[in-house]
C-alpha cells in the first residue's frame, strides 16, 4: 500500500478510536479521577510532611502529571487486546486496509486522549494552589514532552497489549506504568532515599521526563534531563513500536 493509503487508514482507525472513547466516558473520568486522588492525598495528607524548596504542590504536580499520563496510556494494552480477544481485527484484515493503522489509530488516540485529561489534571492543581512560572513557549515545552511519554509508553502499551492473552492480563502488565513515578523524583527528591533506591530512581526514565517538566514549569535547573528524557522516550518509542508490530503481525498471520 501507497504512504497516503496508510495515513488514510490510519485517521480513520483513529476517528474509530476517538468515537469509542466519547460513547465510554468512564475511561476518561477514571484517567482525570484517579490522580486528582493521589493529588489530594499527597497534597493534603502528606505535604505537611515532606520538605522541599518552595510549596510541596508545586513540586509534586509534575509528577502527578506523568503519573495521569501512564495510567492513560497503559490503557492502549487494554484496547487492543479488546480488539483482538474479540475479534473485530479479523474483520480488519478482510478489507482493504493497512495492518499497521490499527497500532497507529490506538496510538494516537492515547495521546490525544491523554494530553486532554493532563490539560484537566492541571487545572484542577492550579485550583488548589499551583503556581507554575512558566510562559507560553515553555507551556508548548511542557506538551511537547508530555506528548513524547504519552506516544513512547503507548507503544510499549500496545506491545504488551499483543501479548496478553484477554483484556484483563493486558491490564495487569501495564501495573509498572503506575509503579515507576512512585521510585522516581515525582513525590521526594531522590537524594532523601537510600541509597540503592536513590541509584535506581536517578537512572530510570520517569526521573528526567519529570525533571524536564519541572523545569519547564517551575524554572527549575533542568541540566541533562532534557536530553535524558528524549534519549529514554525515544528509545522506548522504537522498541514497543518494532515489538508492537512484530506482536501483531504474529496474531494476525494466521
């Protein structure tokens, strides 16, 4: 098939995608509901606690932010499966459309998705008293990387997705999407941990992508995050994207 059949394809998996996702608003109001939650329970509960420069709220909502935006995109596991446990993608292959849109239309559904429910996330913050000092080309920054994690772990999504057998193992997989921010620089500063913890925290790839977004927000020093997180976004993009592809490939060639 022609570029322009597989990008025709592939917008119209995606228009398939968005329709799902408006007739199921539970999807989107568990994705908002769920870190508005741990927002006020770090906020409200713990914050007196925990010490860092300047108002805990604004160092945790960057956090929070990566923290919405995996558990959005695991969902792309879920779909998928869906799809494939119950049978719809053996009616894709049956007519005249590029294999690789089904992946494509999921994966830009996440992220389009996922950058509406951020967008909501952070208006909720700014309503409890977050302060960000960014201006508008840093606001474009700070979507910019969001866009980037939300697209690399959807596709890391979307692998795990063709592996699972049902809808309910694709859930399960993409449980370390909601572990990692919790061991990185999201909730404490890195150096308040041990230090085999502070190791792992400070070279996982949540920790600069959160890094980078404060930065961006706060005006904090960002220093290599910036390039760290495009490296780890980047890297994990090309490998769930080749797994996804050679996943799905193996499912659907019978």
């Amino acid at each position: 098939m022609s570029a322009m059949t597989t990008v025709q394809d592939s917008v119209t998996m995606l228009d398939r995608n968005i329709r799902h996702t408006l007739r199921s608003p539970d999807t989107m109001i568990m994705t908002i509901a769920l870190p508005v939650m741990i927002l006020l329970m770090f906020v409200y509960v713990f914050g007196g606690a925990m010490r860092v420069d300047g108002a805990y709220i604004d160092y945790v909502v960057p956090g929070i932010i990566l923290l919405c935006a995996g558990f959005g995109a695991s969902t792309t596991a879920v779909a998928l499966s869906t799809d494939l446990a119950e049978g719809i993608v053996d009616r894709f292959r049956a007519m005249a459309i590029a294999r690789s849109a089904v992946l494509t239309g999921h994966v830009v559904e996440s992220v389009l998705r996922n950058l509406v429910t951020s967008a909501v996330v952070i208006g909720v913050a700014v309503v409890l008293g977050f302060r960000p000092t960014t201006d508008p080309v840093r606001w474009l920054g700070v979507a910019g990387v969001l866009a980037m994690f939300v697209f690399a772990l959807s596709w890391l999504s979307a692998a795990l997705g063709m592996v699972a057998r049902n809808p309910e193992a694709a859930n399960g997989f993409t449980f370390f999407f909601m572990f990692l921010p919790y061991v990185s620089s999201a909730f404490v500063p890195t150096s308040t941990m041990p230090t085999w913890l502070h190791t792992f925290a400070e070279n996982q790839p949540v920790t600069p992508v959160i890094e980078t977004m404060r930065g961006l927000l706060m005006g904090t020093p960002i220093g290599d995050s910036g390039p760290l997180a495009v490296l780890w976004c980047g890297g994990i993009a090309v490998a769930g994207y080749l797994a996804a592809r050679w996943m799905f490939q193996r499912r659907t060639s019978s």
